[in-house]
C-alpha cells in the first residue's frame, strides 16, 4: 500500500476527529478484528492501514476504497461499485487525495 496514501487517509482521519482512535471504529469493526486498543495510535496506524488495503483490494481503486472506509463497504456496492452520493463521502475522498497529493510533492 502507498505509504503517502495511507498518510493522508489518517491524517484526514485525526484532523476530522469525528472517530475514535485515527482510524473509523465502529462496533462491527471492533468485532471484525477482535481487538479493542482503540486509543493506541501504532495499533490504529496498523489497523486502519491494513483494513484499508482491504478494502482495495475489494474496490479495485484508492478512491472506491476511500469512499468505502468512509461510508461502508456496502454502500459502495450498492452504488454499483462507485462513490455513493452522500455529501460527506462526496467531499471527504476528495480531501483525502488532495492530502495524499501535498504528500507526493513534499519531502515529508
């Protein structure tokens, strides 16, 4: 996975502060991965990066895969594969890939 992708996505993720830890948490992810460190950051860098991989490799592109963590896996499939038309997840894959672009040009 693109190290400046995955940056981006969780630096978006702390900036927003709107989940727990600097990944999404949700209950069902909780359980999904059987772990419960949700204020360890290294274990949320990990865990948000290697779900994210995951979802990927489900969608096919970054950007799917952006819309996915941020709206649900199912969303996307029910968008037929694209990004749904909810407002935020229509501007937060955006932001993202702004991000990751400011990443790609810095020497950070």
């Amino acid at each position: 996975m693109r190290t400046n992708l995955s940056r981006a996505l969780l630096g978006i993720e702390k900036v927003e502060k709107i989940r727990i830890g600097l990944g999404q948490r949700t209950k069902q992810r909780r359980v999904k991965y059987a772990k419960s460190k949700l204020f360890d950051a290294n274990y949320n860098i990990e865990l948000g990066t290697y779900y994210f991989k995951g979802l990927v490799d489900l969608t096919g592109t970054p950007e799917y895969a952006l819309a996915a963590y941020n709206a649900g896996e199912n969303a996307v499939i029910r968008a037929g594969n694209r990004i749904p038309a909810y407002p935020e997840t229509v501007n937060y894959v955006p932001k993202v890939l702004g991000l990751y672009q400011k990443f790609q040009t810095s020497r950070l």
